[in-house]
C-alpha cells in the first residue's frame, strides 16, 4: 500500500503497485512528414522505432497511425488490433511513408493535426472497453507554420477539446528545432508527458524507442491520485497529486507540507489514500502514520527533497502560465500560500518558489545563486589544500562536524568556486570562476533580489 512519512511539517509518500495486470492500450501516433524531417534521417529514424515498438503490441491493444504537413491529416490507416497480421500490415504502412513533396502542403499544421487526431483517438476510445488507456504519441521537428500559427491558441484548443482528460497526450520533439515549449505545455496539460530528442546523437530511433517502452510500455494503472488526510489536518504546496498513467518500473511520490491542530502531535494519525483505474474497476489503496520526531536526518531529507521537488514543478508551472494564461494553470496547481498579495498568479509562482529557495538553501534556474566571500573564520584542513572547514559550526570540531545542505559528505566544504548558470536555446550550461580558500556563504536573498529585478 505503499509509505507514508511526516515529521509534523513535512510529509513523503511513495507508492508502487504490486500484482497489478496490465491495461490494454489503445495507440494513436501523430508522424510529423514535413520536409524538414528529411534531414539527418529524423523521419526515417521515427518510422524505425515506430515499427520496433509495435512489436510489442498485444491483441487487446489498438492502433492507428496519421501523418501531417501542411494539411492535418497526409495519410492514415487504422484503428486496428494488434494482432500479428495486423502488425505486419502497420508495418507496411509504416515502410512507405515519406517526406512530403508537395509544395501546395509545405509547413507545419500542428494545430489541424493534434485537433484531428484526438478527436479521432477520442471516437476510437468510446468504442473500447471502459478498462483501456487512450494515448495520442506526437513525434515533430517543427513549429506551427501552417494554419493557426499562435502558439497560445493551439494548446487552448487542445486542452478545451480534452478537458475530460480522456486522452493522454506524450509529445517527442527533435531539440534544436521542435517547438519544445509548445509540446511540453500540451503534454502537462493533457496527462502526458514531454521529451525533446537529443541532437548529437545521430541514433534517433533508440531514444524514441526507449522513451516508449519506459513510458508506455506496460501501463499499470491511469488517472492516479493521491490524497493526504487526517484529522483536523491541512495539507499545503503538495507536489504533484495526480498522474494519469502509472508504468511499471515506476512509482507514484508526492511531497508537501503539512499543518497539524497541536504542533508537532507525535500522536496524529496521518494517511494517504491512492485511487486508480486497472483493468479489473476502481481501486483504493491506504496507509497511514502517525508524526515522527525521533530521527532528524530523516526529517531533513524530507524537506531538502520536498524543496527541489516543488522547485521544479512550480518552475515548470510559471513556464507555462506565462504562456498559457493563469487560469489553464490555477486548474492545474494548488499554491502553499492562497492569499498571494501579487496580481500575476504567475508572479505568485515565482514568489513561492523564491521563498522555498532561499529557506531550503537551494541553487535554482532563474530564482537563486550561490557566491564564495572572504572569511577570517576559515579553517584550513591542510596547508597545501585549497578547501577549508566551516568555522561557524556547533563545536568548531571537523570529526563532529555534520554537512550542511550543500556541502560534501565527508564534512569538507568544496569552496573554493563561485558558480553561476545560463540557459540557451539548447538546454542549461554552466561556468565558474576561482577562488581563494573561503566558506561557502549564500549571499541568496540580495542575488535573488537583483535576478528577480531582472526577470
């Protein structure tokens, strides 16, 4: 049934389903043809994972398979079972597909094509049983040239023709070309999830692969959630609480803050409870807990994790609302503090995620840094090293010495380099500049300030 932690502030829950059977799946693949995947052989590298995994497909799942250009639908074939008839015909299907020519159909129409294709995937899944997993898998090179062209737009239209969630939408995008942004906002809003394809690696079709079978190979359970409860207990700033898949190999986790009537009651008892779609109906799992305040490792870990988890997301989250709009996103997260003071729900994001930064000592993208100054208290642990141990700390003793956040495990401070990051358009790079022996000091509150200013 899973594992349930809390100390009183902090709780972790962690769940993995056993002897579960798996779902059968009902496969919608949206192939970009446009002429720019020709080159460096993505469209032929996307047919060779398309064909490897349908291999896996059983009678009980289904597919279909629709291209697109500068019109929504190039070509189409399906919906069929996955039979191994069938999947040879797929195949053939497959092996024939090509870059179109046409220059009545240049462009991109992502916005046809998605629109199309769920209501297609739609239609095939109200004619399955109640226990199947409807997933539209979108693969593109491209941006929205052709058609509606307003990126905003195009994920609206999406998310207000899927609103019921029926349809979980994944999205594959070649890095460097793809209109990433735009992918990973449909897929968050849709239940599904986004990944780019990494350029460099000339070996396209094993990453499309193994993102599939990871992702979508065996599906356990859809439309998860997870609720923490309690009495008189408030649950604040929770991370993720809902996954509409569950594959095997992976497990459901959610973190949050929690508020208790008595501060720190070791005597309340906590739970969580887990719904889920399997193949067989509805079902429910529960644990529960009570406050634990004997063990203050386990207590910190719980925060420190919580804190990157919840840094992550809510950066994700600002991404989107500032692309989206705030309410698509309110729908989407519940904010730790609700009586936010700023007028953009976006900047009420932000805030939240600063404030956590800043208290959990944590180096987030476009939020904090981290900066080396002089310290006189510096202790050196040797003459010819340039590392020193914090002398701020309870005792002033390196054997007694535990690690702040931060720090190396074995109580030395690697303090000698001050580290900055940037972002380009092809992910996140990193610099650093040396020197002197100093105490790592984070100077986080007037960095934050000043990038705050600057965002």
């Amino acid at each position: 049934d899973g594992y349930l932690y809390t100390d009183g502030s902090c709780f972790e829950h962690f769940f993995l389903p056993t002897s579960i059977d798996p779902m059968p799946r009902n496969f919608f693949f949206l192939l970009d043809t446009s002429e720019s995947m020709k080159y460096s052989n993505k469209l032929d590298n996307a047919k060779k994972a398309l064909i490897n995994f349908i291999d896996s497909l059983s009678p009980r799942d289904s597919l279909t398979i629709q291209t697109f250009a500068g019109k929504g639908t190039i070509d189409l074939w399906g919906v069929r079972p996955g039979t191994e008839e069938e999947k040879k015909d797929a195949k053939v299907f497959i092996s024939k597909i090509k870059v179109v020519d046409d220059y009545r159909i240049w462009g991109t129409d992502l916005h046809e094509a998605l629109l199309e294709a769920l209501i297609r995937a739609q239609h095939d899944g109200e004619e399955t049983q109640n226990d199947t997993v409807d997933v539209l898998v979108l693969i593109s090179d491209a941006w929205a040239s052709a058609g509606e062209t307003d990126r905003a737009k195009i994920a609206k239209h999406v998310y207000d023709l899927n609103k019921d969630g029926s349809v979980k939408i994944f999205t594959l995008g070649f890095q460097g070309q793809a209109d990433m942004t735009l992918l990973d906002a449909i897929a968050l809003m849709n239940g599904g999830i986004s990944a780019p394809i990494l350029q460099g690696n000339e070996d396209f079709a094993s990453q499309i692969t193994l993102f599939l079978e990871s992702e979508l190979g065996t599906i356990l359970l859809s439309d998860v959630t997870v609720k923490i409860t309690g009495e008189d207990v408030t649950v604040m700033g929770e991370t993720k609480k809902m996954y509409p898949l569950l594959a095997e190999g992976y497990e459901v986790v959610i973190r949050g803050l929690i508020g208790l009537p008595h501060a720190r009651d070791a005597n309340a008892p906590i739970k969580a409870i887990t719904t889920a779609a399997t193949m067989d109906n509805i079902q429910n799992w529960e644990v529960s807990t009570v406050v634990d305040l004997d063990d203050p490792v386990k207590s910190s870990l719980c925060y420190q994790s919580y804190a990157h988890s919840r840094i992550s997301q809510l950066v994700r989250m600002r991404e989107a609302a500032e692309f989206l709009g705030d309410d698509i996103v309110k729908s989407l997260l519940n904010l730790a503090d609700s009586n936010c003071k700023e007028e953009e729900f976006s900047d009420c994001i932000k805030a939240e995620a600063l404030d956590l930064a800043i208290k959990a000592n944590v180096v987030a993208k476009g939020l904090t840094a981290m900066v080396t100054v002089n310290d006189d208290q510096c202790m050196d642990t040797d003459e010819a090293a340039e590392i020193c141990v914090d002398g701020t700390t309870p005792d002033g003793n390196k054997e007694s010495y535990e690690p702040k956040y931060g720090e190396s495990t074995d109580g030395i401070m690697q303090s000698s380099t001050m580290t900055y990051g940037y972002a380009d358009e092809y992910g996140y790079t990193s610099a650093s500049i040396e020197i002197s022996c100093s105490t790592l000091f984070f100077v986080l509150t007037m960095l934050s300030m000043l990038l705050f200013a600057i965002a």
